[in-house]
C-alpha cells in the first residue's frame, strides 16, 4: 500500500491545486443586489462569453438591453434566450461591425435617433491574436476592433451619454496591458513582423490610456469611465490560440 501513497498524494496535490486556481481565476459572485429600471444599456460582443452574460444579468436587474452586433442571427437567437431567460422583453440586437467605421456611424446614429436615454455603454468585443487581418477602413484588426471600433463608437455617442447623466462607459480591457507597447510610428505593423500577442496587447494598453484620459476630460459632467480586466473565462475570444483545447484548462477556466 506504502507504495501508492506518493503518486496518490502528488495526484491529489495537483487536483486540488487545479481547484484553487478555477476558484482564484473565476472571482467572486457580484455581491449588489442593485436594480437598473428604465435604463438603456448597450453592449457589444453580447451573443456569447462575457458580453451576453454581462446583457443576461443587466437584463435581469430590469434595463432596456441593446446587444450590438455583427452577425445579426447569433445576435437575434442570444436576445431571444436572455428574453425567455428574464421574461424581459426589453432585449433587442442591432447591427454593429467594429471591424468598419461606416457600420459605427450608422448604429450610433439610429441610437441617438431612436432611444431617448442611453445610461450605459459596455465596450467588451474584442478579438484576440488573429493573423494579420485588416478591418474595412485598412487598420490592424485587433486594434481596429478592440480599440479604434470602440473609440469611434463611444465618442459619437458621447452627448447622448451626457444628457443621460449619471450615466457610466465601461471598457473591458485586459491585464495583457501590462506588456503592451505602443509603435506610434507602425500602429498597423507594415513595417514589422506580425506578432500576434504584441498587437493585442497594445490594443489593450491602448484602452486603458485612452480611458485614463476620457475620464479626466469627463469629470464633472456626470459620466464616469472605467477599465477593467474581467478575469480569465472560457470563451470563444481565444479560438484562434488554442489555450481552451487542453483538458487542464477546459477544467480551471470558468465555463
């Protein structure tokens, strides 16, 4: 029996090990019982991952959902689930492609034209460490959709946000920040190799700046803007690194 003991106790140390770290990486539950009634939220990136549990839970605590989007169908099926989910009927999803300014333009103008407030805006869509596409307008993709897309869209929607005052922007960036360096002089990597990690990082450290600096411009207008990092979850945002295909991770990131 004494023979089984060290390989049983290295497999429990490493199971329990594995536990920890899905508690650790998976966070808390939001303790706020807070309610939103009456306000209009806009998410982007809400058909899967964070972004549509981010609308389910908003949705349930009462507020007038807009899931933005670029694949309508996906969109539509995952406003129809968190309708039937909440039995609210104020979740609706309106085409919005990041990836083209014309696309922006055009949502933020039916926002403005046809809501009457808007309290909230989530930009959480985002690619990650796809090869070396460019968006419609010619930019890298990643800094096009995670930054520049959400940029665009968070500034022509700005006197909407101030007239909806106390209202809140919320920009989902990433603790890959941290490594992130920002070539002003080859933003679209024309002129270096391609590094797929490199560029999502300076699209994220690009947000926080960006917010750092809105922020400051804001104040006293009663629109307040925050970064954040939301943690490590399994979702389709890593499809194109494969960091979800192991057993091991399939077991520690939050489903």
């Amino acid at each position: 029996m004494s023979r089984y003991v060290l390989p049983l106790s290295v497999l429990g140390t490493a199971v329990g090990g594995a536990v920890l770290l899905k508690d650790f990486v998976s966070g808390g539950a939001c303790p706020s019982k807070a309610t939103i009634p009456g306000k209009t939220v806009i998410v982007t990136g809400a058909n899967t991952g964070i972004g549509k549990q981010t609308a389910l839970e908003l949705a349930k605590r009462g507020g007038n959902i807009i899931l933005a989007c670029r694949d309508m169908e996906k969109y539509e099926a995952a406003a129809k689930e968190i309708r039937g989910e909440t039995l609210n009927h104020r979740v609706n999803a309106r085409h919005l492609d990041l990836a083209s300014l014309k696309s922006i333009r055009e949502f933020a103008v039916k926002v403005t034209e046809e809501e009457e407030h808007v309290h909230i805006l989530i930009n959480n869509a985002a690619v990650m460490r796809c090869p070396h596409w460019t968006t419609e307008d010619g930019f890298e993709m990643q800094l096009g959709v995670n930054y520049l897309g959400h940029f665009l869209l968070t500034n022509l929607l700005l006197d909407k946000l101030k007239a909806s005052a106390p209202s809140r922007i919320i920009n989902v960036s990433s603790l890959a920040h941290v490594a992130g360096h920002i070539d002003f002089e080859d933003l679209n990597w024309e002129k270096r190799k391609y590094d797929t990690k490199a560029a999502y990082c300076q699209s994220k450290l690009a947000i926080v700046l960006s917010t750092k600096e809105l922020s400051r411009r804001l104040q006293g207008t009663g629109v307040t803007v925050n970064a954040l990092h939301p943690g490590v979850a399994r979702t389709e945002l890593g499809r194109h690194t494969g960091m979800h295909s192991s057993a091991f991770s399939s077991f520690t990131l939050v489903s």
